[in-house]
C-alpha cells in the first residue's frame, strides 16, 4: 500500500498568496493506492477454479445418491435426532459453565485443600477420552447397580433406584459432556479471571464488596472479552462432539443416521444428511460467536488502512479519516 499526494496537498508546503482577511488552510487530503498483486489474483483464480471442479464433481457424481439425501433431511426421525443434539449441546454447555466456573473459582482459592480437588478434577478429566467417559458413565451399573441415598457406610436407605433405570443413554451422555466440558470451561474461566487487574479487586475490596460481588460485579464482566473466543470454540466443538453420544445410543441425529443406513444401507447418503444438519448447526453457532465477540468487544482496533490515515493526519481532521 502506498501514498501519493494530491498536487496542491504537500504537508508543510507554505501556501500560496490569499486574501489577507481569508486565513490560509491546509489541505492535507491524501489518496491510498494499492501495489499490483497479480500473484494473489491468480491465487484467487487458481482456488476458484478448483471449487468449481470440486462442486461440480460432487453433484454430478451418481455414487451420491442425492435423491435419497433430499428424501431423508427434513425426515422425522432426523429431525428428532437434531432436537436431541441440540438439546444436549445446550444443556451440556450450561452446566459445564456452572462446574466450570466454581472449579476455576476453587483453583484460584487461597484453600490449598480447594484448590488440590480442583486441580483433580482438571486433571483426570481433560487427561481421560471423551469416548471412554461416555462408555463409563453409560455402563454404571456394573459398578453400583443400586442408587440410593441414606445413611453412609451400612445404614438404613431412604430411597433407592435401579442403575439401570437412571442411568439412560440420554443422562449419561449429558453426564459424560458436561462434566468434561466442566473440566475445559475451568481453565478458560481461570485464565479470564487472571487476565483481570488485580487492582480491579482490591478497588472493589476499598468500597467494602464482598467477594463474592467482586466477582459478580467486576472480575467476571472484564474477564468475558477473553472468555467468549475460546467458549464460542468450544460451544461449536459441542456440537459435533454429541456424534460420540452414537457408541452409547443415545437418539442423537449421528445414532439415528446409524439407524437408518443400517435398515437401507445408503451409508453415505445419510452420512450426507448428518453432515449437512451439522453444518447448518455449526454456521448458525459461529455467526453468534461473532456477535458476541463484538458485544463483548467494543474497543477493537479498526482496519489497518484508517489506523494509518488517522495517524498521518493531525488534529482536527483526524476523526474524519478514522470514520
């Protein structure tokens, strides 16, 4: 990118002879103009032209079978498996900010019993699979077949109920994302909250807040411009992480194409159906990412080209090449 003067627009240049009642203005117009790139152009050529071959070959291919995928996108059944990923992601994603925020409360305690439970629970669940979570959870009853509650050790139950019962494919696919996406939520919430001044705290502390509306109040609030990026990654990663919720069958949109591709062997064609839902699911997830990256963010640094102008004119014109 480079500048050129307007002729009549040198900076400094002393100005030709006016009115003496008229004072002498500047004019400090200037005009940006960009350097020939035929390199990216032919870039942006060369990566058209193989989308176009692509798409093409995509949709003229008779192995697809794109009938079958327009007969089964708006199925029932697939719409009912869509509801229950989106059902699960939302819920999922809540209660992993609520353990995600306590835990990362708990890491940053002065208690170093709170903060060693809390390092635990990091620990083993971001070290263990997902998969294997989901397998444990689903298959509780092996280890306690009975769920009661009552006095501990051999004291008499007040209720119980059967593992079995309990613990559906549902529950414990919401069990196995949400305590896991508890454990990743933590060490974005820690690390938003330290991003924070600690000034900001001990200001809040001045005017007699207690702690718990400091954090309510001020940390948590400016901790949100680091927090939203990464919890908007990992709202989309849920969404395609519920596929796993399939091993454990849990009526997922992934487990019913299973159900169906199994009763009429179009593998790929329902494949296709999934992974068009999930894109659809996915693009409407980061256009709000986007939105609230701007919320949260109101402050961000505008395009380099009017960074550039508002630093080279001064004073008063400033503003207008900034707009």
């Amino acid at each position: 990118m480079t500048y050129r003067k307007i002729p009549g627009a040198a900076l400094g240049a002393a100005p030709e002879a006016t009115d003496a009642a008229t004072p002498p203005e500047e004019d400090l117009s200037l005009q940006v103009t960009r350097r020939p790139r035929p390199g990216r152009w032919l870039a942006v050529l060369a990566a058209a032209l193989f989308t176009v071959w692509l798409a093409y070959t995509v949709i003229v291919s008779p192995n697809l079978h794109w009938d079958i995928v327009a007969k089964y996108q708006f199925d029932a059944v697939i719409l009912n498996g869509l509801a229950v990923t989106i059902q699960l992601t939302l819920v999922s994603m809540a209660l992993g900010i609520v353990i995600g925020v306590l835990v990362a409360v708990m890491q940053l305690s002065d208690s170093p019993v709170l903060r060693l439970t809390a390092g635990a629970y990091t620990w083993f669940f971001r070290g263990t699979p997902l998969l294997v979570q989901l397998i444990f959870w689903f298959n509780l009853a092996l280890i306690f077949p009975v769920i009661s509650i009552g006095v501990p050790f051999d004291g008499p139950k007040l209720i119980s109920w059967q593992s079995n019962q309990v613990i559906t494919g549902f529950v414990a696919a919401l069990l196995g994302l949400s305590i896991n996406e508890g454990a990743y939520m933590a060490e974005i919430v820690r690390a938003g909250i330290q991003s924070v001044d600690p000034g900001q705290r001990e200001a809040g502390a001045s005017i007699g807040m207690s702690n718990r509306q400091i954090l309510s109040r001020i940390i948590l609030p400016q901790a949100m411009r680091v927090i939203i990026p990464p919890f908007g990654n990992q709202f989309i990663s849920m969404l395609k992480t519920t596929s796993l919720v399939s091993v454990i069958a849990g009526a997922d949109l992934m487990t019913v194409s299973q159900h169906l591709y199994l009763a009429n062997f179009e593998v790929v064609a329902l494949l296709l159906v999934a992974s068009l839902w999930y894109l659809v699911l996915t693009t409407i997830a980061s256009i709000g990412q986007h939105a609230v990256e701007r919320r949260y963010s109101p402050g961000a640094a505008p395009p380099l080209r009017r960074r550039v102008l508002a630093n080279l004119v001064p004073g008063r014109d400033r503003k207008e090449a900034a707009a």
